[in-house]
C-alpha cells in the first residue's frame, strides 16, 4: 500500500459509511430517521476529515 491509500482511509471509510447507511436505509422500512440521519453525518464528517488529511499531506 502506497502513501496516498494510506492517508486516504478516512474518504475511504466515509464512503463505506454512506453505502452502508444507504442499503440499511433502503432495506430497513421502519428505521428511525434519527439514525440515518446519524450514520450518514458520520459519513460526511469521515469524507471531509480524508479530504483535508490528503490536502493537508499533500502539501496543498
């Protein structure tokens, strides 16, 4: 694994997060929209935070 997948694991799992949060919510009718909601401002948080790092160390 090279530098750049190394510092990009946070845009990564924010990804992921998303993707989860999305079939969890399209598969569980009666989900509480609290925790969608959650889940996915968990994603975005992850998304920003990889976005920044990889700027960040990448000297821009």
């Amino acid at each position: 694994m090279g530098k750049c997948e190394k510092r990009a694991w946070p845009l990564t799992l924010g990804l992921l997060v998303n993707a989860v949060a999305l079939a969890v919510h399209g598969l569980i009718e009666n989900l509480p929209e609290g925790l969608f909601i959650l889940m996915e401002l968990a994603a975005i948080v992850l998304i920003l935070w990889g976005i920044v790092e990889t700027r960040r160390r990448s000297g821009l």
